[in-house]
C-alpha cells in the first residue's frame, strides 16, 4: 500500500472517491501523478454488500445530518433526508442504477435554448458538445456502456414489457432498453448481469460499473494511489499567494490532520463539495473558497423526479431484474408547447419491499395505503428524470445552528420550486399515467418527491466568472490549483441520469491537469 | 407478553416447531404491547397477513425503546393517548383515534417504524410474494425476470439477448 507523507507539497489531494474522485484518481495515477483520495466512507467489497434493504441503506448512505427548506415537497417529506447519496469508497457509483444517458448538445445551451425565464439563473455551458461528445466516447468505452460501441443491449424484464407495451400504445418511438453500464456479457474482468433486481444494494456480481472495483484498484496497482478511507476533509487551506496548500481532515480514529498539497480537487457529491468549500473561509476568502462572485453553493440542481406506479389485474414481479433498464425517450425534447421548457426522460424503475412504502408512494396509511400494497406482484413501475431550471437562491449554505460530530456547520439545503419544474413534473406524471392506462391498468399511483439521487450546478463552470465557480475545466476562477471535479461542475443539470457525464469530465479534467502539471502552470 | 396463534396453513406454521407463539416484551407492558400490535394493524391493515407479523414489529419497536428511553417515552405516552380499549374497538374507531393523532411527534414515529419494520418480515416477504436477495440462488436471469407472457415481447432491436439463449 502506498504511503505519501503528509509533509509532500507535491502530492494531489482529491476529496471523494465517486464518480468523479474515483475516475480522476486513475487518470492521474497512470500517468505518473501521486494522489491522496480522501475518503469519508468505508470500503465495502462485492462479499461484503448486505442483500438487506434497510441494512444495505445503513451500510451504504450518507446519514450525517443536513437541514432543509424550501417549497419542494422533500422539505416536508423527508426532512432528514434531502438527498439520497454515499458515504463509502465508489460514492454513489455503488448504489447508483447504472443508467447512462448522454446529456443534449441544446440542454448543455441551457439559456440559448430556453431563452430568458423569469426567476431562474440559466447559463450555457462553456464547452461544446462537439468536445464533450468525445469523452462521453471514452467513458462510454470505459464504463462498458450497453447499446454503444457494438454492446448488445439489457434483455426485456417483465417490467419493461409493461413499459414497452404502455409507450407503443400511446405511441412513443424511441423506447428501449437504456444505455446502461452494466454488463450482458463477462467484460472488463468483472462479471455479467443475472438480474438481481439488487442495483441499489451493491451489485454483488460487479456487473454494474462501480469505481470501487474498477477505476480504484486500478489506480492502486500504479503505486500511485494513497487511498485513506474514513477520512473526512474538514477544511482547505491556502497560502499567502492565494493558492491552496493543504487539507485538513479527521481520520478514521477522530484525530485531526493535515495533509500538504500541490493541487486539490474536491468531489465529494454537489451538497458536500459546496459545503466543503464554504467551510473552508480565511481572513483573505471570509465567504469561502472560489466564492468571489458569491456563487458557491448557488444553482443547486437535482432534477424533477418521482415515481409512477401501474398496478395490473396479471402479476409483473418488478422486483425481478436490472432496475432501471429501461427508458422512453421521447419526451427529451424542447416543446415549450406543452408549457414548460426542457424535457425529461420517463426510466423503468422498481423499488424492493420494504423500501416502496418509505420513499415511493404518496404518504398514507390504512385501508387505500393497503390496497396498494397488496397489488404489489402485480405493479410495474416508471422514474421521472427531468430538467429543473437553476435559481440563485436554491443553493447550499451552511446551517448557523446544527453541528456534525466535529463541530462543523451541516449542509442546509434550499429549494423554490420554479412553476415550469412544476408544469414539467405535471406532464411526465400525466403521460406516464395514460401509458398504463393505455394497456389497462387498475390503478395508477403518483408518489411524493422522493430525496434527491442527482445532485449538481452548485459550483458550476462559467464562461464568465461571475456566474459561476470555475472555468471550463473545473478548474476555480478564483485559485488555479482548486478544482471542482464531480456533478456540481455541470452548468446545468440537463435531464440525463448524471454519472456517465461526470466521468467524461473527470476524464478531460485528467488530461487538462496533467498537461497544466507538466507545463508547470500548476 | 404477547401471544397468539399462526393461522393453519400459514408457510411459517410449516416451519415452527409449533403454531403458538409467544413475545417477551422487555420495555413496553402487555398492555402497551396489544395497543401497539393494534395500532400498527390500523395503519397497515392486511387482513389475511397473520398476527405474527405485526407482533414482529411490537417486538422490534419494544427493543428499540429498551435502548431509548426517549423512545419509549414517547410510545408510552402516545399509547396510553390511544386508550386502554383501542386494540378492542372497530376498526373505524382506532382510524378515528389514530387520525385524532396523526400530526403528532408519536404518529410520525409509529407510522414510520410500523411500515420499516412490517415491510422487512419474512412474514410480509412470503405474504406479498416479494422473493428479496437472489444472488445466492444465481439471480433471476434464468428464473424468470423476462417470464410475462400478458403482454408481447420485445423486439430484439430495442432490447438484446439473454446470455446463452439462442
């Protein structure tokens, strides 16, 4: 195992092992980089996954504390839980359902496309599609994505018959299996899909990518990787020039320590990547890091989702299968006509037992909740996955009042809903709704806003630095050797599942950092 | 204490070395026990799903107030609210009694432990034909994840191959 000495100025640190941590991990470590991964999660394995839900939520989720406010119905829902990510090496790329849309070339034109709307902060992200498009190849390449680069696609489950049936009939043509990144065949060294139905839990085949057995062990093998699990980053400091110089973090037994580094990239998921920066003010950055022009923490996305359930007079056993393998798509299209902008992706879905009543339906008990339940063989299940329009004020600040365990402020999450993400949610329920309709459905069962699995925008690349907290490369316009490398880079959200997007730009960040290291920029 | 009866037939009842059961309660009386069973039956009601279950979450809620007394403070309270002839009353009349306390810490809690914890019984697996992990029994890739015949199948073009069929 390799060990880099806290005293090594050299060294890069990256906060978080996701996603984006985890593959920027690798891409610097195989050209010759020394990387400290600061990890505040434990290291679970494919033997070590429990296969029971509530223990696997235990196992897997960040459950340290945050606040909340704002009109979004999570804020009365579910006011421990705003959001729904990782704490444990491969971040959310272990409970994550694999499904890896591409974001649009006129989503990422968010403000061209949209035009002015009132009460939202749009911008257009500073890279073309054109360029990003050649990383979605790499990282589609990388991932092993399905229906891409000759992959054959999932097979139809039961559940995606439902689905497919429902979108013909109401006549939707581009509905298939989804590009996942999963395996149908043994690839890559890990193994092949059987159909669990487990995604959520740990994929104990490693079928589904993860970083934790993919881009991490590799970086290990490079000698390269100094990965510390339990290590929670509390703060970054810089020098007397401005540029950052170390990171401080708690270890595994609680003791305070200090790492020193050349470049620090944080990516520890939108909510603590903005909360991270925030507690990271000085004398010279009273607001925090990279947030001269205030935008830290701003912009906060996390797409309009939600679950529409279909119960049926035949079983469907949804439970059985690659949980999100299947998607129409529609519905991703700018119609302003159907009265709001942007577009959304209707995705198959299942939720386990003794999950479905706790996040995926509407809140209720007694005799109509059990009816549903008793259907529960028989339903068949579609996830929203839709554009929300960034606002200044929706955003992450640290709460004055609520500590974590070391004394530091939790992240408070804010969210107005804009009337378009309402217009929008309103549409995909509806049109989900005449889908199971369509083939005869008894019922169709709308559930609440569930915490938020997509998380982004809050420190989003800008072409001009006032509207935003880095450059095109996530790389800080305030401090050069500070970079953002995860979800809260993206200018906006788009309505594509987020990861494959995250991986392409860890991808492109790795080179750029490289070549600015070597050039001795940074 | 708690006791009772798995119902003839039940696929427990095949299992256990008899059908009586019978529950310790180590913080709650028996009498907070049978309130509770009531209730969570009230909120969760599935006829034909056995008592056993329900008193699995009696059981499950009594230990997890042995480890918080402010937990069980707060069942205390809010089952004595419920009244000492709840478990006997219509079902019309506990509804009525829960709704009168529905925007309360102690229903939020109630409600909240009755659905984590009924949901996760074997009892409720087995009753709503929910099958859980399958990993050790090789997934359902060959036990029927594709095996609906109600509807058509999907086209090869926008879907793809089993592995290993043909």
């Amino acid at each position: 195992m390799t060990r880099i000495d806290p005293n090594d100025d050299g060294a890069v640190v990256i906060v978080g092992s996701g996603a984006g941590g985890g593959t920027l991990a690798h891409e610097l470590t195989r050209r010759g980089i020394k990387i400290v991964l600061l990890e505040a999660g434990q290291r679970q394995s494919l033997a070590s996954f429990s296969q029971v839900p509530g223990e696997a939520f235990g196992q897997l989720t960040w459950l340290d504390p945050r606040t909340q406010s704002g009109t979004w119905g999570v804020a009365k829902d579910f006011p421990g839980l705003p959001v729904w990510t990782c704490k444990t090496v491969g971040g959310t790329t272990v409970h994550w359902t694999a499904a890896t849309p591409r974001i649009r070339p006129w989503e990422m034109r968010a403000r061209t496309t949209y035009g002015p709307v009132a009460g939202t902060s749009l911008i257009d992200w500073p890279i073309p599609y054109e360029e990003l498009k050649s990383y979605y190849q790499l990282a589609e390449r990388r991932l092993g994505v399905t229906r891409r680069n000759g992959n054959p696609g999932m097979p139809a489950s039961n559940n995606f018959k439902v689905m497919y049936a429902a979108a013909r009939k109401v006549g939707y043509k581009r509905v298939h299996t989804n590009h996942m990144a999963i395996n149908t065949l043994p690839r890559d060294g890990r193994g092949f899909c059987i159909q669990q139905g487990f995604c959520v839990q740990g994929c104990k085949t490693g079928a589904k990518w993860s970083t934790l057995y993919t881009e991490i062990p590799r970086a290990e093998a490079t000698g390269n990787l100094d990965l510390r699990i339990q290590c929670m980053a509390t703060r970054i400091e810089h020098n007397a020039d401005g540029r950052v110089n170390a990171v401080i973090y708690r270890d595994s037994n609680g003791m305070e320590q200090r790492q020193k580094a050349r470049i620090v990239c944080v990516a520890g998921n939108s909510i603590e990547t903005a909360r991270l920066l925030l507690l990271s003010e000085s004398a010279r950055f009273p607001h925090g890091l990279a947030n001269s022009a205030g935008q830290v923490g701003r912009n906060y996305c996390h797409h309009i989702s939600g679950f529409v359930w279909g119960t049926f007079e035949q079983p469907v056993k949804f439970w059985r299968g690659a949980v999100l393998a299947g998607i129409v798509e529609d519905e991703t299209v700018n119609e302003p006509k159907r009265g709001f902008v942007g577009g959304y992706h209707l995705e198959l879905i299942s939720l386990d037992l003794p999950t479905l009543p706790l996040v995926g339906l509407p809140y209720g008990w007694g005799r109509d909740f059990a009816a549903i339940m008793e259907d529960y063989r028989n339903m068949a299940g579609m996830f929203i996955c839709g554009e929300d329009l960034g606002r200044a004020d929706n955003r992450i600040t640290l709460d004055p009042k609520v500590k974590d365990a070391y004394g530091s402020p939790v992240a408070h999450v804010h969210v107005d809903e804009h009337d378009n993400d309402k217009a929008l949610r309103k549409h995909a329920q509806d049109q989900a709704a005449k889908m199971y309709e369509s083939i005869g459905a008894k019922r169709v069962i709308r559930s609440l806003t569930p915490p938020a699995t997509h998380n982004m925008c809050t420190a989003r690349m800008s072409a001009n630095p006032r509207d935003g907290v880095t450059n095109a490369w996530g790389q800080t316009h305030d401090i050069n050797n500070l970079f953002v490398s995860d979800g809260s880079a993206f200018s906006s959200p788009g309505s594509a599942n987020p990861t494959l997007t995250i991986v392409a730009l860890a991808l492109r960040q790795g080179e750029y950092i490289s070549r600015q290291m070597a050039a001795k920029n940074i | 204490m708690l006791t009772g009866l798995l119902a003839a037939g039940s696929p427990l009842a095949l299992l256990a070395p008899s059908r009586a059961w019978a529950l310790d309660l180590t913080s709650l009386t028996s009498q907070e026990g049978t309130t509770l069973l009531a209730a969570a039956r009230t909120i969760a009601p599935h006829d034909k799903l056995e008592d056993a279950a329900y008193a699995l979450v009696v059981h499950s809620i009594d230990g997890l107030a042995a480890k918080d007394a402010g937990l069980r403070q707060q069942y205390r309270e809010g089952l004595a609210q419920l009244g000492a002839n709840f478990a006997t009353a219509s079902e019309e009349a506990r509804v009525q009694a829960l709704k009168a306390v529905e925007s309360s810490p102690f229903f939020q809690t109630l409600r909240t432990n009755t659905l984590q914890l009924l949901y996760a019984t074997p009892m409720a697996y087995a009753y709503f034909g929910y099958e859980g992990e399958a990993f050790s029994k090789g997934g359902y890739l060959y036990r029927g994840f594709n095996d609906l015949r109600w509807l058509p199948e999907v086209p090869q073009g926008d879907s793809g191959p089993v592995l290993g069929s043909t």
